[in-house]
C-alpha cells in the first residue's frame, strides 16, 4: 500500500511538473488593458477608492443596490427588490452621489440621481467607490461621493465566455451572459443580463401577500476597441436598459400601477499618447424616457423623455516625473420633453485646469 500511494503521488507529481512544463513553452501574449476613467486613478489620492473586481461581482446578486449594500458603508433607502432605490453617501442624498458610465455622469436629467436597481452589474468589469467630494471631475452632484461602473478595453486575450444563471423563490430570476475576444488590434465584448421577479411572498406574521410588486430589467452592452497604431485606439461603448416594476399595494383595494424605464447610452472614445502628452476626446450621446401608469389596466401614462449629447476633451502634460498638469473641457447639450414639462433645452459648459504633484517620493512616506 505504502509503494501504491508513493507511485500515485509521484504520478500526480510527474503530471503537474508536465503540464507547467507544456504552458511555459507556450509563447504567451503581453495583456493590455486601456482605462477608459483615468481621473479616478490620477487625482483621487487623498480620498478612498474601493475597487470591487469581477470576482466579487460575480459572487452578488444582479443589482447593484445589492453589491454596495455588502461591499461599501452607502446606506439606501430601498422600497423592496427590484423597487426605488436612492443612497444615501456620507450624510448627503440620491441628488450628491454621481453615477459615472465609463467616466461619463449619467445621473437622470429630471431629478439629477441614479436609480441604483436599474443597473444590472453583469454588464461591467469592474465597480469603483470614491468617497468625498468631486464636482470638477464629475459634475455637481459629485459631493457626498461617485459610484464609477466601468468597461475594460483589453487586447491580447483571446476568447472568453462567461455565464450567470440564478433561480430563486418566487420565480426569481438572474441570468447573465457574456463573451469576449481580443487580438493584438481587435478587441470586443458582448453583455446580456436579465433580473425578474415576481415579488409575491407572504408578510410575515399575517395572511396577507405582496400583490403588484412584479419587476423585470434587462440590459445589453456592446464594447469595441481598435488599435490604429502604437499611439491611437479608438473605443466605442454602447449600452441599453428596458425596465418595469410594479408598485406594491398598501391596501388590495387599490389600484394597480407600474413604472417603465427605457435608456440607451452610446460613447466614441480617442486615445492618443504622444510621448509626455495623453489625448483623449469622448462623444456621448444618451438618452432617458420613462412612462408611469397610474392604471395599468390602462393605456394612458404620464412620461419624460431626455437627449443628452456630451463632447468632452482632456489633455494631460507630465511636466516633470512626479508632476502632471491637465486641462479638461466639456460641453453638455439636453433637450427634454414631458407630461409635466414643456420642451425645454440646456447647454452647459465648463473648463477644468488640474495640476499634481508629488513633493515627497514615495518611499520616505514609508519611514
């Protein structure tokens, strides 16, 4: 016995030590993976940055309400899955906290904050927390803190798929698919994901159960990337949400309504690297609208409908090794309409001069 189990551990020896053996000889590809938010990294130093990976959005349910419930110290004030969330970061409200899209705000142009359960984070990379205070960067609504969901652009990784699919009570429902390929030029990824329920569970401690409180919400992104040559890449990000949720009944008597949410968000971005100098210029065209049912045995609703178009460029200049200095422009243009509003129409610019330094190099921080 003693010469069967040291025979079946050098088997298992031999194995291992051949197979690192077949994927050291195997020439592997330099990753390269293009950012598409540099301010977070570049000028969030002082402030708290907590970076949640794929690996824990993997591992969370769909919403992103959800994820930061468990990962951040952001209370919200939620009305139940799948129902109106708002957060609440460091004291302030929904209207102080930012949502940034691939570092694009896209918090709604009627009442200037997120619904957090609207977003589907099997659509995204990665999602980073900044707390503090970040109205050059991010907008004005940028006080209490940021929430930045974020598509990777990578090169050199061949081909990967990826596939979520939960199954819960109440016919509650998670699905998520994505598939990805990139060459040393090409890169492209695809993200379908799908959250529903139908919300009918009993109240504790009484005979009654949640009627009307049925949600859906599904998303789709499209992620390109192009190397035109050592110095240019151009990207183009592409994302869609169709949503509706019905709001639960106080009272049986009452009657039935429901909210729907359609979005799309579309961005063509220029990377250029020219020696000291970094070029990027973003054009973002998104779009809102919502319809509310006060019946929704009914066809009549009450709605609002945005266009945003976004031009932004940033050019950044590494005066010295630990110095950079970097002025940004961005011209926002919305044209809305709705029941309650008139056509209406805004243009917002601004100019941002950003300068970085590091007075003490990092290692006598250490001692």
């Amino acid at each position: 016995m003693k010469k069967g189990i040291l025979f079946l551990f050098g088997l298992i020896f031999s194995l291992s030590c051949f197979s690192q053996t077949r994927l050291d000889s195997v020439q592997q590809l330099d990753e390269v993976v293009l950012k598409s938010d540099r301010y977070l990294k570049t000028f969030s130093n002082t402030q708290s940055i907590t970076t949640l990976n794929d690996t824990v959005l993997s591992r969370s349910a769909p919403s992103l309400t959800q994820l930061l419930n468990y990962n951040s110290n952001i209370y919200f004030k939620e009305n139940g899955l799948g129902m109106v969330s708002s957060p609440s970061f460091r004291g302030t409200t929904a209207q102080q906290t930012v949502v940034a899209w691939n570092g694009i705000n896209i918090n709604s142009q009627f009442n200037g904050q997120t619904d957090f359960n609207t977003i589907n984070i099997r659509n995204f990379d990665g999602v980073s927390i900044r707390s503090g205070g970040g109205s050059v960067l991010y907008g004005s609504g940028a006080i209490g803190g940021s929430i930045h969901l974020n598509n990777d652009i990578a090169f050199n990784e061949g081909f990967e798929n990826s596939i979520y699919a939960n199954y819960g009570s109440f016919n509650t429902l998670d699905l998520g698919l994505k598939s990805g390929f990139s060459s040393e030029k090409f890169s492209v990824d695809v993200a379908i994901s799908r959250s529903s329920s139908d919300n009918d569970y009993d109240y504790v401690d009484s005979d009654k159960t949640n009627l009307n409180g049925a949600f859906y919400n599904q998303s789709y992104s499209a992620n390109f990337g192009y190397k035109i040559n050592k110095k240019n890449v151009l990207k183009l990000y592409s994302y869609l949400l169709d949503g509706e949720r019905e709001f639960s009944f106080i009272f049986p008597s009452e009657t039935p309504t429901k909210y729907q949410d359609l979005n799309s968000r579309n961005m063509l971005e220029w990377n250029g690297l020219y020696g000291k100098f970094i070029s990027t210029l973003k054009l973002a065209y998104l779009t809102e609208q919502y319809k509310y049912f006060a019946n929704s045995n009914s066809d009549t609703y009450s709605f609002g409908e945005a266009k945003t178009l976004i031009g932004k460029y940033d050019l950044s200049y590494r005066v010295f090794k630990d110095a950079m200095l970097q002025g940004v422009v961005d011209i926002t243009n919305t044209s809305g309409e709705g029941s309650s509003i008139g056509e209406s129409k805004r243009t917002i610019s601004s100019f941002s001069l950003l300068y970085k330094q590091e007075l003490i190099p990092f290692y006598t921080k250490l001692l």
